[in-house]
C-alpha cells in the first residue's frame, strides 16, 4: 500500500513502508474477465507472522527486564528512598543483590509468557486487520485500531498470568533477600511461588489485577499507533517524502512513539502493579464513604470499582506523584523494547520469508 500525499507533498496517512509487506496487493496476473479485477493480498504467512513477534518480543522484553525490575521496586516500594531514583535505584539493587538474582529476578516468567503473548498479539492482529481490510473493505484506520484491541485481548491470556509472577519475583529478589522483606513474599523460585500462590490464595489470584492490565495496555497500543503514525509522517516529510527511512530514523520514531505513550498510561500501569502484588493498597478494599446508604452516585462508582479506588488510596498515600512511580524507568522501558521489537519483527519476517516464502509467492505460483 503505498503513501498517500497532499499536492504539497505532506503525507495525509501513515501507513508502513515497503518493506512491510503485510499491507500490500498486486494486481492478479491471471487476465480472466472474472479475476482480472481480483488482488492478491501480499504477506506472510500468519504463523510467520507469530514467529517473527514471538521472537522479537522475547529479545525485546530480555533486553529491557532490569529496567523493568527497577520499575517495578520504585512502584512496589513507594517509601523506600533507595528505590526513589532510577540511576541510584539500578545501582543500590546491582550492588546489593546482583544482576541475575536482583535485576533479573522474575525474569523467567517474563519470558515465558513473553513469547506466547506476543505471538498471540500479532498473529491476531494481523488475521483481523487483513479479514477487515481485504475481505469487508473496513477503513484502515478502524481496522488497526480494532485488531489492535483484539490482539491485546488474545495475549492477554499469557501475559497476565505471567506478569503476576513475574512483578511478585521482581519486588522480591531472590530467596530469604534481606533486602526486601517489607513486601511479604520469599518464594525459592517459579514452580515454588506457583503452587504457593495456588495453595495460599487460589488460581483467581493469577488474574489479579486483568482488567487494570487491559486498561493500561489497550490505551497504551492506541496512542503509540496515533503517536508514531504522526512522528513517522514528519520523519518522511523531512525525508524528501522517501518512506526508506534509515534504520536509525525507524528506531527512534518507534522509541519515541513507545516513551511517550509509556509515559501516559504509567498511572494505570501503577495501579496494575499495586493490585497484583497487593501492595501499598490498605484502602483498595474499603469503601471510600463510610455511610451505609451512599446516595451520591458518584461516590457509589467508587466504592463500587477496584480501579477507582486503588487510584484513590495512592493519591491519599502518596499525592498525585505516587500516580507517576517509576515512570523514567517506563518511559525508557517502552520507548527501547518498542524500537527493538519492531525491528527484529521486520527482520524476522523477511528472513522468514526468505526461506519459506509468502503467501504472495504462493498464490502467483497457484
């Protein structure tokens, strides 16, 4: 699909470059009156596609989880001073606990549900985009907002249960950490923090907080698509309206598409963090009315929503601050693992295709 541009060569819509083949069509070959008017929808195969995430979401998240730790510590821990700044906090847990068994605490489950999820997220998305697109005709705008929402719902499935874990491991370290045993937990490792939540809370605490997860991430996906749509337009106006943008350019209107919208949703990435690892949140299950018949209906949805009033007990603890914990280390986490991800994703796509070949190749030789 190729860009489309004003008279003054300003680009009107962002759509991805030639070298991402899953938006194009060529015009059929076969010179039959039924078919001559008939595409071929260029693209790889959705099981490369799932591949190619999969893969690039893995390296992605690996590259970025000390970040992420030291994210999770400054959300975890809101009143403990080492964790208040990043440098300092990535130094304090480095010094103190190490890199693999401090910074990399909880990686396994990051990974783990890193692959699945991320498969999950781009093999639906790409279903549902091409189904709309190709096949009802549906703007492409509304189509890549919609399979976007669909692809989080999908991987959804892997990444909360694994972000459970994985938060729980990071506040914690390793096991009997002297360094951490305000926030409760002294796990040996994944299989043992597995059967101990099982066998202490149940499996629903393995979903715990899914709807404040899907509420940060579905906003997050709709403003870095808006957000790099625009930062990708300028970068082709500035570019002599060539969409070969050096990879460079690509990194950094990915990063910075990613960052900004990291920074955005970082209240609901914390209130996500406090309810799955039931930390600083002695309010979340107390009504925020103390009358027993609440007329006000605005104060009935609070009591009445878990989101709500988590938001409310951090801005009552910590001030409307506590809503922006740990955002550096998010800005910085988002806007790399975007940049990263995207690339190994275009990479791996291409390189998949090299040896297996794509739908397009398939369709002309049939």
């Amino acid at each position: 699909m190729s860009q489309v541009f004003t008279s003054s060569t300003i680009p009107l819509t962002f759509v991805p470059h030639d070298k991402y083949p899953q938006h194009k069509k060529l015009q059929s070959p076969d010179n039959n009156d039924n078919d001559k008017n008939a595409d071929i929808e260029e693209g790889a195969p959705i099981w490369q596609c799932m591949i190619a995430g999969g893969f690039g979401g893995v390296v992605g998240d690996s590259a970025m989880h000390s970040l992420d730790t030291v994210k999770t510590r400054q959300q975890g821990f809101p009143h403990n001073l080492k964790y208040k700044r990043m440098i300092s906090a990535y130094a304090t847990i480095l010094k103190e606990e190490g890199l693999f068994r401090g910074l990399y605490g909880g990686y396994t489950p990051a990974v783990l549900g890193s692959f699945p999820s991320t498969a999950a997220f781009f093999g639906t998305y790409e279903y549902t985009k091409r189904k709309m697109i190709y096949n009802w005709n549906m703007n492409e705008t509304i189509a890549y907002l919609i399979a976007g929402t669909l692809g989080d719902l999908a991987s959804s499935v892997f990444y909360v249960p694994s972000e459970v874990l994985k938060t729980r491991l990071q506040l914690q370290g390793r096991y009997n950490n002297p360094y951490t045993t305000e926030c409760g937990y002294n796990y040996r490792g994944l299989a043992d923090a597995i059967k101990s939540i099982y066998r202490t809370d149940g499996l629903k605490t393995f979903v715990f907080g899914y709807k404040e997860t899907l509420f940060r991430d579905l906003p997050f996906s709709a403003l870095q698509l808006s957000f790099y749509e625009k930062f990708r337009q300028l970068a082709i106006y500035y570019n002599h309206n060539s969409d070969d943008l050096p990879v460079g350019v690509e990194l950094l209107t990915g990063a910075a598409a990613g960052g900004l919208a990291g920074i955005l949703t970082t209240p609901l990435d914390v209130i996500k963090t406090r309810i799955q690892t039931a930390t600083n949140t002695s309010d979340l299950h107390s009504p925020i009315s103390k009358h027993k018949v609440i007329t006000n209906p605005f104060i009935r949805s609070f009591n009445n929503n878990a989101t709500l009033r988590a938001l409310y007990s951090i801005y009552k603890c910590e001030g409307i601050l506590g809503a922006f914990s740990g955002v550096g280390p998010r800005f910085i986490w988002t806007g790399i693992q975007s940049s990263i991800m995207l690339l190994l994703y275009q990479t791996s796509l291409k390189q998949l295709e090299i040896y297996f070949g794509s739908d397009r190749d398939q369709n002309l030789e049939a």
